[in-house]
C-alpha cells in the first residue's frame, strides 16, 4: 500500500489518552504519525475540523455479493472479487480504513489490496468460514439434495483431523484469523439459531492449530448456550452475540473474549430484507435477533467485556453500514462507540499501529465537521466527514 507525508493543521485531535480533543497539527511521514512533519509534507487546512483515528470495521464480507447464499458461495469468483472491491472501496469512502473480513477473502484479494491496484481500506481476511454440515455456514435448505463442500465464504468442515487440516490450509494461504460457525444463524435455512454447534474436540482444533500459528478463533454465536461452549473451548472473538445474558457476558470477561455486534445487519435486514428477496426463514430468524443486539452490547460492557464493532452487511444492504454507528451510539453513547471503532477494534486485530493517532500510528484519519462527543451523528452521517486520509494519502 502507498504511503505519503501530510501535515493536518488547525483541527482537533482525538487522544485516546485522554479520551477527548486536543489541539494540535497531525504529521504523517511515509505514512505514520510522526512528532514532526516532514519539509515536503502535504499540508491540508482542516481548521475547525475534528480528527478522530481511522474506523475499523471487524465484521466485513467482501464477497457478500448477494441476499442468496448459494449466489455467494458458488457465483463466479471474478464477479465476487471484482464487486469485493467495489465494496471494499466504498467503506473506505465512509471513513473504514481498516477492515476485517470474517468469512470469506482469500490471499489473491488481499494481494491486490496490498499491491495497489485499487483504493481500499487495510484488509485482514479469514478465508472461508467453517461449518459442520447443516450449520450456519451451510447454504443448502433440507429438501435440496445436492452436494455442497466449499464455497467463497464457507466451507462445510466435520472431524477433528479434517478441521486441523482446514486451518492449516487458511494459514498457508495468509489467513489473518480463523472463523467458525457455532450456533445456528439468520442467513441459513435448517438450523436453530440456539443450538450450539461443533463438538468440543472440533472447537478445540480448530483452536489449538491457530494458536500454534499465533493467531485466534473467531466464532459466529448467538445464544448464551452457543457463547459459553465457544469461549470455554478457546475461542476468542464472539461474533454477534445477541441473545447473551448476564452471566454469560460475566463468563465472557472471565476467560478475556471480545463481542464484535453486528447491529447494522438486523436493521437493514428488517426494513429492506424483504423487498430485496431475503426469504422467509431467515425474516422470521432475524426477528428473533433483532430487538436483542443494543441489549447485548449494554450487557457485555456492563461486564467488563470490550466491545468491538462490525457491520456483516450482505449485497446491496452494503450502504448501511453507517447506520451500525449509529445505533451502537444508542446503546453505548457516543465515547465507547468511538473506542470500539478504533482502540477495541485495534486490540481485536492485533495490531498497534491501529487505531490511534499517537507516534507510530498507522497514518489513517477522518476529519470530522464537528465533535462527535458533543454532537454524535458526526460519526454516523456521510455529510460530515471532510476529509478522509489513509497512509497519509487523502482518499476524500
């Protein structure tokens, strides 16, 4: 990815120290925050703007391409990749300038990402999702008889020896985590959103060959039954998490796992699900989730348990994905939304130059028309993101 120097001036800063504004020029040099600017830095006046790091989106499908499960797994990969970097390039447009996919990218996407060869934000993939079969991951309804092993987002993986296998394979290729589906899901057709999924020795698989490799397990989880069987077999990341309740939020901040809600999806779903085709197995699943997601946020953070942020928007609801912010705003107010959209987010990655806007930091900004403590909808609405620069470079 290109970097270039720029010097922002006549802004305020967020510093997550802090947690507030401070006043001061932000200098990237061959694109990280530096203490001073380079003599042939770019200057852009951004006087009475307000500078906060970079967004993080931790729940991202770019071969999401579609509302039909099978379209997304067995479409043509070329149309997938080249529609995955559309997406890509219009998150960065909204101020993402870092991503994370959690079912589905593969290393060639994450290669032209890397190379330049189109605008996007900084992508972190884990290649296909794994499913047991008939799990969330899997797309086929109960009366279709066909075969069904890997598609572009999910792979249908059964035993302990061939899941060891499978996140070898994700490794080898650069998968930056590994997802997996323990609970039933709105977006499949024959499986109970409550129940868990994946044996205890198949979870702990799955985890151990990641953490062999440094890495960790992210797992998609709805149901506190679904959540305690994840974390306690190692997983570390909870994807969704909606139905949790207290003492699994209070189990969660136990063992140090992390909630990454998906607020947007279940709204968008809601209100334009079904005049874009979503069927009616998945309307009536999400309504079971819908009301719950805000809940789960106030319940994790009331735990302990850091709170990410994630969007998990598929085809054209892609365009939502600042309606997420905002209501992540409603259920945790405008400063701890913020943090899970930069620090928490940041953390989840595992990578420090994320997230902040300190010395070192990755050069990723978004100049916003006002402060987005005081006046919150700064975060959310288009209209209010002056200017957005990654790696020193302005995108907007």
């Amino acid at each position: 990815m290109e970097s270039a120097s720029l010097r922002i001036t006549g802004a305020h800063v967020w510093d997550r120290t802090v947690q507030g504004f401070v006043d001061r020029d932000l200098c990237i040099v061959d694109g990280i925050v530096t203490e001073r600017a380079d003599a042939s830095a770019e200057v852009l006046d951004a006087a009475g703007g307000w500078i906060v790091p970079g967004l993080i989106d931790a729940h991202f499908h770019a071969y999401a391409t579609s509302m039909d499960g099978f379209e997304n797994e067995r479409g043509p990969l070329s149309y997938a990749a080249i529609n995955g970097a559309r997406r890509l390039g219009s998150a960065l447009r909204r101020g993402f300038t870092t991503v994370r996919d959690v079912a589905g990218g593969d290393i060639g996407l994450a290669r032209a990402v890397e190379t330049d060869l189109f605008r996007s934000p900084r992508y972190h993939f884990t290649g296909p999702a794994l499913s047991q079969t008939g799990g969330h991951g899997d797309p086929r309804s109960a009366h279709v008889d066909i075969c069904f092993t890997e598609g572009h987002m999910c792979e249908v993986v059964d035993g302990v020896d061939e899941l060891r296998l499978a996140v070898r394979r994700r490794l080898r290729t650069g998968a930056h985590a590994i997802k997996v589906m323990t609970s039933g899901g709105v977006f499949s057709l024959t499986d109970p959103i409550r129940i868990p999924q994946y044996s205890p020795d198949e979870l702990r698989a799955v985890v151990e060959e990641a953490e062999r490799r440094g890495t960790y397990v992210a797992a998609h989880a709805y149901s506190p039954e679904a959540v305690v069987h994840s974390i306690e077999n190692g997983v570390r990341s909870i994807e969704h998490g909606n139905l949790i309740d207290s003492p699994t939020a209070r189990r969660m901040a136990e063992l140090g796992a992390i909630l990454v809600p998906t607020l947007a999806a279940y709204d968008a779903m809601d209100r334009r699900g079904a005049e874009l085709g979503l069927n009616e197995i998945s309307l009536a699943k999400n309504a079971e989730v819908l009301s719950k997601g805000q809940e789960a946020v106030q319940l994790a953070l009331a735990a302990g348990v850091p709170v990410g942020f994630g969007s998990d928007l598929m085809g054209d609801l892609e365009d939502d994905q600042l309606c997420g912010v905002r209501l992540q705003v409603e259920a945790s107010g405008a400063t701890e939304t913020l943090r899970s959209l930069t620090e928490t987010n940041a953390a989840l990655i595992g990578d420090r130059r994320l997230g902040h806007l300190d010395a070192g930091a990755y050069g990723d900004a978004v100049v916003l028309a006002a402060n987005p403590i005081a006046e919150p909808a700064a975060l959310w609405e288009a209209d209010a993101r002056r200017h957005i620069v990654q790696a020193g470079r302005r995108v907007v």
